[in-house]
C-alpha cells in the first residue's frame, strides 16, 4: 500500500512560516521585493509566472512582472537586468526559462547578481551548491527533498537515482542527496540497463520530460517515487514521467502529477526570495 507524497500540503506549510517571516521583516523595515522576468509568449511559462506572483503575493513578497515581447533583443533584456541588479527595493530577480532562440540563455543567466539570483541558476551559485555551503537552494531539487523527508526516510547510505542530468535539476539534486549521505547515480539518456539501475533505488527521483517513461518494471518494492516530469498523455492530460498506476503498486510513497513537485519548486523561489532580502537588508 502507497502514500501519497502531497506538495500542495507541505508548499502550504512552507509559504504559511513564510507569511509570518515576512510579516515580521516588514514591521522591522524590509519590504521583500521580487522581479519576474517573461520573455515571449510560452503558454507554460505564463501559467508558471501567474502561480509564482500568487504564491507572492499570499506571503506578502511585492513582485513586479516585466512581461517582454518575443523580439526584445539580447541587449535589452541584459540592460533591464543590469538595472534590476542596482535597485535597492528589488532582493531578487527570476528570469523565467525558457527563452526566445535569439537570446543567449547563459550570458542573462550569468548576468543577474549572483546575491539576487533567487533561482540559484548563476555559476557561483551552482558552485557553492556543489561545495554544500549555499544561500539559495536550487528550486526544484530542493523541493523534492522536502517531499523525501515527508516520507520519514533517512537518506544516509541509501542508494538514490536520479533519471535526468539537468542542470536545473538533475545535477543539483544529486548533490542534495550527496549531502545527505546517500549513496548516488544519476542516469540518463545513454545509460545502459536503465531498469536495472532504477531497480536498486530506495529512492527514486525521474526528471526526463517524457510522459509516463517509468512504470512498475523500474521500480524496487517499496521505494520512494519522485516525479518531477509534467508532461500531456495522449490524450493531451497533464501527467508525469512515472507511470503513475503501475509505479504506486511498488512504491511506498509518491508524488502525484499534477499537485506533488510542482508547488514545492515554487515554495522553495518564495524561500529564496525571503533569503535574499533578509541578507541584503543586514548589509
Ligand atoms: N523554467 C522551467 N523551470 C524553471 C525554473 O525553475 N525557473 C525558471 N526561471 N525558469 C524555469
């Protein structure tokens, strides 16, 4: 018998201590300021955006959308940026993924002040993720194991795979399992005997991007299951990377699609955000 593993439930305890954080910065002079950056019209990323500025604006965080059309230039999106960077009110900036094909990725990402960088997407933000001593948590990683220490389990010596090296997820969240002691594979697309290797997972987290890829045969009894996919089945509904029916009659916990990842990956931005205007306003 599964349990359901339910990030609507824990996000919400996340943004109600958040609330109170807030509260009680605000009475002593911090107002936290958030700057949301869209670039084009990406019907997902809208959808993204709209529920980060709600949660924003249920803790008390003041957001501030910049909404760009499609053909802002590379130039343009940096100057807006570098401007952000030097405003004092604005504690962090998020620049929402992905971006049109004429904007380097990379060169806005690494443009943003590593102390504003709410997403933790700048190099020196990665590296200090990699050393273990960091400021702000990579979003969805760090997500993912606030559902893993729903679960009770304790990660040390536990082997943990995680399908998927990317550099939102994938990578950052074997570091976190690293940290936590377990011992970590990470898989991916030239992976040989992928079952195999998913099969000795007490602790399984995909992050693929493809509908429904693992079902029951991946799957050790009574391991935990993480989905980080959000995909569309066939019929065009919203699903994950994990076979869901198939994968609960193995595991002992799992994370619904939609209504488990998902809300942690924005609980952990307003966490982010709440750090850095703490840390900017003691300077
Ligand atoms: N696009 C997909 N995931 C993310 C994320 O966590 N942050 C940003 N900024 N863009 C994304």
């Amino acid at each position: 018998m599964y349990q359901i593993l339910d990030g609507k439930k824990v996000s919400q305890r996340v943004k109600d201590e958040l609330k109170e954080t807030v509260a009680s910065l605000k009475m002593k002079g911090t107002d936290p300021g958030l700057a949301v950056i869209i670039v084009g019209n990406d019907s997902a990323s809208r959808v993204y955006v709209n529920n980060k500025k709600k949660a924003c604006e249920y803790i008390g965080i003041r957001s501030e959308e910049y909404a760009l059309p499609e053909e802002t230039t590379q130039e343009e999106l940096l100057n807006l940026v570098y401007e952000l960077n030097n405003r004092k009110d604005i504690h962090g900036i998020l620049c929402q993924l992905p971006l049109p094909k004429h904007i380097n990725e990379e060169t806005i990402l690494n443009s943003i002040d590593p102390a504003k960088d709410v997403d933790a997407f700048h190099p020196v933000n990665v590296g200090k993720i990699m050393i273990g001593d960091f400021d702000f948590l990579p979003c969805t990683p760090a997500g993912v194991m606030d559902l893993i220490a729903e679960s009770g389990i304790d990660l040390t010596g536990k082997e943990c795979v995680v399908v998927g090296r990317s550099n939102i997820v994938g990578k950052p969240q074997a570091m976190l399992l690293l940290h936590k002691n377990a011992t970590v594979t990470i898989c991916h697309s030239k992976t040989k005997d992928l079952k195999e290797v998913c099969k000795r997972a007490d602790v399984l987290v995909v992050a693929v991007g493809r509908a429904k890829m693992i079902n029951a045969d991946y799957i050790k009894e009574g391991a935990v299951v993480i989905d980080v996919g959000m995909d569309r089945d066939e019929n065009g509904k919203l699903c994950g990377d994990v076979d869901f029916d198939s994968a609960c009659t193995k595991a002992s916990y799992i994370t619904p699609v939609p209504g488990g990842v998902g809300p942690m990956t924005i609980a952990t931005l307003m966490r982010n955000a709440v750090t850095a205007a703490i840390k900017q306003s003691a300077q």
